[in-house]
C-alpha cells in the first residue's frame, strides 16, 4: 500500500463537499489556483490510520461530467487523465441526502470511470427533521460501493470514512451503466477502434472534447475505421445515457430511500416566502447590509486604533534602534508605514469576510442571488451575470473569469465589462480612509454616518455596474438568449470551522496579495521621495534657513519646512507637480496625484502610497490619519481633505479603471486589446467628470 | 563605512523592488515551468 493515497473529493455544488473537506484536513490545507488559470485549487493531506497520509484534493463542484465551463472541465480532465500527479487513486463522491437522486448521476458517472468510488451522504442529521429513512446495505450493493452516512455539522461518521479511504483497494470498480446501452452499434464500432481504451472514457473524449493519455478528440477522428456522429447526433445520445442513469437511479432509490413527508417539519418553505419576496425580499436584504456595515465600523475600531498606534511606535523603535542613515529611514519611513498603511484594515477586511462567509454558508446568499435576478433581467440581463457581479465584491478578476459560465457572448462581454464597478476589497481601504477624514462622526436613527456612506458607496458601485449594462445592451447588437437556473441549498447554521477558515484564507490572500506589490512600491516611493536634482533639493537646508531667517520659528517648525522643502523638490515630488494641473480641479494635490498614478497597479496601494510620502514628509511619531488630516491646500490655503476633495475622491476610486490586473484579464477573457482599452477610457474619463463636478458643486 | 552600508542595501532594495514590479506587471517574461500538454494545465484558450 502507498504510504500517501490520492483522493478526489467530487460532489455537486452546495453538498457540503467544502465541510467534508475541512473535517478531513483541518488546518493541514492550501489554497492556490491551478496552472495557467484563476480556478481555485483546495489541498490537504488527511492523517489515516496505521500511519497511511491522504492528499486530498477538492475538485471544483459540478453537476455532472457533461462539462459547460472551466472548473467542470478540470474534474474531467484529472479524471481522464492517469499521468495527472493528482490522479485519484480513490474518488470520494459527496452528496447530500436530500439531494440524493440528483446527486448520484455524478456518482455512476464517475463510478463508469472504473475508478474506485466511495459514495459520501452528508447531511445524515436532517434526514429524521425530513422524514428520510435509507437502506445503506441495499444503497450499497445496488450502487456497487461503500458508503459513508456522515454529518459534518455533528462530527458523525468522519472516522468510518476515513477507514474506507484507507481500504480503497476492497473497493469494487465494476461500473453502474454499461456504456454500450447508449448506442450498442456505435460503440462496437468504437471498441473495434480502440481495443485497448475504456469505453466510457473514449465516450467522454468524444463529446466533451477533452484529452486524456495520448488520445484526443481529433485521433478518434482520424481513425478511418471509426467514423464519429454529427453534434446534434452526439447530443441526443448524451440525453439518452442520462435517462438512463436516471431510470437506473430511480429504480435503486424506490427501495434504498424511503421518505415520509408527513413527519417531515420544514421551515424552509415559509423563509423562502418571506425572503424571496418581491417587497420583504429586497427589505430584508437592505437590513441586512445596513447591519454589515455598521459592524463593520463598531467592531473593527478598537484593533484598528490598535494596529495604527503600533505602526507609528514601531517606526520611532527602528529608527532609536539600528543605526542613523539611508537604509534605517528607508525602513523607517518608507517600508513601515507603507505596509502599516494597509495592515491596520485587516480588522474591517476580516469583518466583511466575516459577514459573507456567514450568508454564503447560511444558504442566504442564493436566495439574493435569485433576487438580484429579478432586477437583472430588466436591465438586459440574466442572474448568470449576477454571480460575477456579486464575487466581484472581493476582487474583479475572478469574477471575470467566472463569467466563462455564460454562454451567451454578448451578455458575457456585458459583465466583463460592468463588473470592474461593483465595489472590490481593494477599493475598501481607500474607502475607508477617505471617509475617516471627511465625513463627521454622527448617526442618525442610530447608524453611523461613516457606515452608510460606505454603503451608499457599495450601492453606487452595483447600481453603476447595473446601469452601464443597460445601456450596453442597447448598443451592442449582438444577437443572444440565456436562461438562468439557480440552485437553492437548504438553509443552515454556519459552521463555525467553516467560516474561520474562509476568513482566514480570503484575509491571508488580501495581505499577502497585495502587500508584496505595496512593499515594492514602498521602497521605489521612498526613494523618489529622499533623493531629488539640483540645487533645490540638494540645499534645502541654506534656502530655507535663509527664507525664514527674518521670522521667528521654532527649531521644530524649521526643521519641518525643510522636510517639505525637500519632498517638493524630490524625483516624486517634480513628477507630482507635473501632474498637479490635471489633478487640481478635482480639489487634489500633487501627493494625491502620485497616490492616483502608483495605484494604478493596485487601487490599495493609494493609501500605502500617502502613507509613505507622509512619513518621510513628517518625522513626529503620529498615525498616518491624522497626518493626512493636518495637511494643508497650497491653492486655497485650507485642509488638503475636506469634505469636497473627500467625495470627490470617493466617487473617482468608484468609478475609475484603478487595476492593472484586470485590464489584463480583460485582454484576455475578451482576446482583444480593444475592450480593455475602452473600458479604461470610459471609465476614466467618466470618473473625472464626475468627481470633477462633485469638487466644483460641493466647495 | 556605516553610510556606505546603508547605501548599499538601499540600492540593493531599490534594484530588487523594481525588478518584482517589472516582472509583476509581465515586462520581464517568467520562466515557464513546463507542464504536460493536457487542456487545462497550460490553459489553452480553446475554453
């Protein structure tokens, strides 16, 4: 025996494939994307008995192995393919057992594969609260495998299935269907064809168009022996092979699954009445954010004052510590506060995970997604471009590629290119800076002033997004039909590991992500912000010394027009004021302009910029807000952030093109230099009219 | 000697941080790693 089993965890989507995964692995687990692509990839090595390790790789959920996007495509393609290092050498279907019959078409899909199987029912705790009964032996020898009735909510029959694991090799691999009922001539043509190959694989090579070993799709058709069917022919015989896993399915569970509806206590129906309601529905879910949003600002305040507080003394600590000079200050003034700049939203990033893992895993989110459908279609489009949107509140480029899973072009292209409006996490810290500075700390009917903005900000963002796809709808005439279907899983008290982990990665993935890009342009920043031509720069000292030679200030205050003197006169401050023309009228300076152009590779790294150039600017040991909030305009002599610059600012990160990556994805999503390009005109230059018009209106 | 140092890691450090950003933002190419040729592990675009 291996001392190290590949397992496939494969399943539906919503069957709890995630908490199986999660009860196996624990904190044993990482997350990355696989090669060339942005689909997640989930391991974890699971510890079996007799000292035996499980790598345990939790495949994207799919409904079947009629593949219709990327991540359903990979379940296939590792399952194909043997030479894949993460071939399984046993898959682990889950299903949920109230789910069951949908659930095992996958199951005796996967089972045809030849590959060893075990059937995973999870849920097992609902199944008295629903009136199911199941007969395990039964279920198993019909189905031909072991099955491992489970609760990942109770912690029940997680250790039975880690034993099956372990003796996968007395698993049976006789498959549920023979393949040759789909079309008994045209399979023997094609095990003449290929004598040596499984059947069902050959099967799958051909109507799915993937590859495995050393075949293709392309090889099955250059065999002159074997002459393939037309895609409307193939088609029909896919439908075919589906009835009859459906007739095989329904004739094992008419004796194996027994369900008497009249013990059956269901609150479900009455909380779908009221939460998909078209009044109460949409009631509720405003509540629901208002909530959010709130908490975010109550809870986070203290660890944020916190983190804050602590990056300026560890600031002051390195400079007292190491040695005076160049290298000391680049730590000092630029590393530190660059990274405290972004570190010190960790608490509000985490809350908002927080919040979002909690409705996800509550089964809500679906119910808003069906919601949010409703308003879709009148805007030209269907819920399918609601998922993006919805995922595009962490990150744009994601969302982009989840876009694969539209087939219709035109409303694909649509939410490629609306989707860059919904609010993303990287925005939320600007967000939240800007707002700290400008609006005051008030409520009314008991919510902050500060949380609803940051809402209206959120909804801004959605509704623009909603908007623009009108209006592109309008004009792109591109000819398509859609239909959207939308799964609704049970509703559910989150699991607490479940939720901690998912904060935990998507908060490690916000920092680390873009806090090496922050800590690089830290360093660059820093030293365009210490170093500068000509006489300016190099006698700052003398010229200011001799300036306010007449007037009486103090060593201090001296001290500190010379650090602006030099900032001013450095590489970044030269380039700033090149730029500070075209900046001014929206009520900016020319920080805040170098600010704008470095977050161009990521819009968080706007408040690691300002808190760098502040801190070389300022030596005092005060946080990087109330450094900003001293600042003065050179134009109109008043606070460089007031309440105008403030909105100004906010709607301008609203709605520019701030993100080098998503360009990116966009130019190749869309495989064309020409969307991309005029998504960041456009929304450019929409983002300067409008914080143009919000500067001149409001000051 | 100190000065002299110090100013060799800040230009360590500079030279360092803006080869990362070259090479984030695709203007030095990274090295491929090689992987098999199935679909899906070197995205072929055929998606």
């Amino acid at each position: 025996m291996p001392k190290q089993i590949n397992v496939a965890l494969i399943g539906n989507p919503n069957t709890g494939k995630t908490s199986v995964f999660n009860a196996l692995t624990g904190l044993n687990q990482k997350v990355g994307n696989y090669p060339g692509i942005t689909v997640e990839k989930k391991e974890g090595i699971c510890k079996l008995p007799r000292g035996v390790k499980a790598h345990i790789i939790d495949l994207p959920g799919t409904y079947s192995l009629n593949a219709s996007s990327l991540d359903e495509n990979l379940v296939i393609e590792l399952l194909l393919n043997k030479k894949d290092k993460d071939f399984p050498d046993v898959a682990v279907v889950v299903s949920d057992v109230e789910n069951l019959k949908r659930n095992l078409l996958l199951y005796t899909q996967i089972k045809d594969l030849e590959i060893p199987t075990i059937l995973v029912i999870n849920m097992s705790d609902r199944m008295e609260y629903k009136g199911i009964q199941l007969d395990i032996p039964y279920l198993e020898k019909e189905l031909k495998t072991k099955i491992a009735l489970i609760s990942t909510r109770k912690k029940i029959g997680i250790n039975g299935l880690k034993d099956l694991i372990s003796n996968y090799k007395d698993l049976s691999i006789t498959p549920c269907l023979n393949a040759s009922e789909i079309d008994n001539t045209y399979f023997d043509k094609l095990r003449h064809a290929f004598p040596n190959q499984l059947l069902y694989k050959l099967w799958l090579v051909i109507t799915q168009d993937v590859n495995f070993g050393t075949i293709d799709r392309n090889q099955v058709d250059a065999i002159d022996s074997f002459k393939t069917k037309s895609n409307a022919d193939l088609k029909r015989l896919q439908q075919k092979e589906t009835i009859k896993r459906y007739q095989f399915i329904n004739n094992t569970l008419k004796k194996g699954q027994s369900i008497d509806l009249s013990t059956a206590k269901d609150l479900r129906i009455k909380l779908d009445r009221i939460l998909t309601h078209k009044v109460w529905g949409y009631l509720i879910f405003f509540v629901i954010l208002l909530t959010i949003f709130q908490a975010i600002y109550d809870w986070a305040q203290v660890p944020m004052e916190l983190i804050d507080g602590a990056f300026a003394s560890l600031s002051e600590w390195t400079k007292n510590i190491m040695p005076q000079g160049a290298f000391t200050d680049l730590i000092a003034e630029g590393i530190i506060p660059g990274l405290g700049g972004i570190v010190i939203f960790i608490p509000q990033i985490a809350f908002l995970f927080l919040f979002i893992a909690v409705l996800e895993e509550s089964g809500y989110m679906s119910r808003v997604v069906f919601l949010m459908d409703r308003i879709m279609r009148r805007f030209g489009l269907s819920g399918k471009s609601v998922v993006p949107l919805i995922s595009g509140t962490a990150c744009a480029i994601p969302a982009i590629m989840a876009t694969r899973n539209i087939e219709s072009w035109k409303e694909r292209l649509i939410t490629i290119l609306v989707t860059p409006f919904t609010t993303c996490s990287a925005r939320l810290p600007v967000y939240l800076i800007i707002i700290e500075l400008v609006i005051p700390e008030g409520r009314i009917f008991g919510l902050g002033y500060q949380p609803l903005t940051l809402m209206l900000l959120y909804l801004i963002g959605f509704g623009t997004a909603v908007c623009s796809a009108w209006i592109l709808n309008k004009i792109l005439k591109i000819k398509s039909k859609t239909f959207f279907v939308v799964e609704m899983p049970n509703y559910k008290l989150p699991l607490f590991k479940n939720v901690a982990l998912t904060v935990l990665e998507k908060t490690k993935s916000f920092v680390f992500g873009a806090g090496k890009i922050i800590l690089a342009i830290s360093i660059v920043l820093w030293f365009l912000a210490s170093y500068g031509p000509g006489e300016n720069f190099n006698n700052a000292e003398a010229i200011v010394t001799t300036e306010y030679a007449s007037s009486n200030l103090s060593q201090q205050d001296l001290q500190q027009k010379i650090a602006s003197h030099k900032l001013e006169h450095s590489f970044i401050g030269i380039t700033g004021r090149a730029i500070e023309p075209v900046i001014k009228p929206l009520g900016y300076d020319w920080k805040i302009g170098i600010a704008i152009v470095s977050s161009f590779a990521a819009r968080e790294v706007f408040v690691g910029t300002l808190a760098t150039i502040y801190s070389v600017e300022d030596d005092d040991v005060d946080t990087i807000t109330n450094r900003m909030a001293k600042d003065t305009n050179r134009t109109t002599g008043g606070k460089l952030f007031t309440l105008a610059s403030g909105i100004s600012l906010l709607l301008f990160y609203a709605f520019a093109m701030q993100c080098m990556s998503t360009l990116a994805i966009v130019k190749r999503e869309t495989n064309s230099w020409k969307w991309p390009i005029l998504q960041l005109v456009i929304m450019s230059v929409f983002a300067y009219i409008v914080a143009l018009i919000a500067y001149q209106f409001l000051k | 000697m100190n000065t002299i140092i110090q100013n060799i890691l800040v230009f360590t450090s500079l030279a360092l941080a803006i080869w990362f950003l070259l090479q984030k933002f695709g203007l030095f190419p990274k090295r491929k790693v090689a992987t098999n040729k199935a679909c899906g592990q070197d995205d072929c675009g055929c998606h």
